[in-house]
C-alpha cells in the first residue's frame, strides 16, 4: 500500500506529459494578455482564479474586441460547459469525499485531469493521486502564463509564432488513447468534421454542436455493437 505522499508523486508524474505540452499554450495566453491590455497582476490572477485555458483565451480576445461582460460570460460559460459532465462522471469517485476534497479536486478538475482520473475504476480512485496530477498541472498553467507574461514584452508578435499549436497537441495526446472502439472513434471523426464544416460555414457554437452530434453518433454505433 503505498504511502499518501507516494500517491501524490505518482498523480504528478502520470500528468508530467500533459504538463509539458501545455506549456507553450500557457505562453501564449499570458503574451495574450498582455496584448488585451491586461496589466501583469490581473493577467496572473487571471490564470489563478480561472483556471481554464480554453475560456481564457476566448475571453481575452472577447476583451481585446470590446465585448460586454454578458457576452464574455455566455461565451465562457458555453466552453466550460463540459466541465459539468467530468463533474457528473466523477461523483460516484468523491461524493463521499470530504467538503474540502471536493472543492479542491473541483477547481482542479480540467480536461487533463479528467483524461488522467476520470476514466479510473471507483475502487481504483486515490485522492492524492488526483491531487498530486491536479495541482502539479495548474503550477505548470501558471508559470508558463507568467512566463508568457514576461515575454510580451520582450518579444514582439509572440502569438504569431505557432504556440496555438499547443492547443490542437495536448487534445490529441489526451484523445487518442482512448480510441479503441468504434463508437470512440465514431465520435472522434465526426466531431473533426463538424467542427471543420461548422467553422467554415461561421455557425455559432460550431464545436459545442459538432461534439453533441458526434456524442449521438456514437452512441447509436455503440447500441449496435451491443446489439450484435
């Protein structure tokens, strides 16, 4: 049995893949907001307090474009919808956790904890674990937004280097283990397809539709494979 403080160091090094591949991203949204016009406290305490990547980097262009406050927390709201679902998958894992450990994993809960403990059998949950990739993940966010942060002044034009590339990679790394049925990768193909048809067609909330049809998608394909 291993000891909690075990348990924390294994939960840092299953996430220490995800923490690396997101650093580029965290980058470029602390050099973004700096463009927005955010000074260096309300950047940093930006990625303290929010936390989610995805939403930040929307809501800083919604910033940099003059949208009102309505429109930046319908938006952010849209995008961090998903985190409701990891929330529904993992109660059965903490619901009867202690106030303390739920809030705390809650705040933590992103999708690349969820890629590293949602998927784990109830029996097979260790809080420490979860704790130690959790907490190991958003030091990582935020030093790479400071980092990002001190750059933009530095180095002009940082997001016309590529690092949005980050975004598209850590997805992928976190999506592509679980593809071993066909139902997954049902859901996979069409959500790429959606998104893509969507996008170019300008329809609003083009990934938040494109993942609900894939989600139907693969759900009847998995109905037939239990069928046959």
């Amino acid at each position: 049995m291993q000891s909690n403080s075990q348990q924390f160091k294994r939960g840092s090094l299953a996430m220490m893949p995800l923490s690396l591949i997101v650093l580029p991203w965290g980058v470029l949204t602390g050099s973004l907001a700096m463009d927005a016009g955010l000074g260096e406290l309300s950047a940093v305490a930006m990625s303290l307090l929010v936390f989610a990547g995805a939403a930040q980097l929307v809501a800083l262009g919604l910033i940099k474009a003059g949208a009102g406050i309505f429109t930046i927390l319908l938006t952010t709201l849209f995008i961090t919808s998903r985190h409701f679902l990891y929330g529904v998958a993992m109660r059965s894992k903490i619901s009867s956790r202690p106030l303390n450990w739920r809030l705390s994993l809650g705040f933590l809960l992103t999708d690349e904890l969820f890629a590293v403990c949602g998927m784990q059998r109830d029996e097979d949950f260790n809080l420490w674990f979860a704790l130690g990739a959790g907490l190991s993940f958003y030091v990582a966010w935020n030093l790479s937004t400071i980092g990002g942060i001190l750059l933009a002044s530095q180095v002009p034009e940082l997001s016309e280097y590529g690092l949005e590339f980050a975004i598209a990679a850590i997805f992928i790394a976190m999506v592509a283990p679980g593809v071993k049925t066909w139902a997954a990768a049902t859901a996979v193909g069409v959500a790429l397809l959606l998104s893509v048809v969507f996008s170019l067609f300008e329809i609003p909330a083009a990934i938040v539709l494109a993942s609900l049809v894939a989600m139907t998608c693969a759900y009847f394909v998995d109905s037939v494979e239990r069928a046959q």
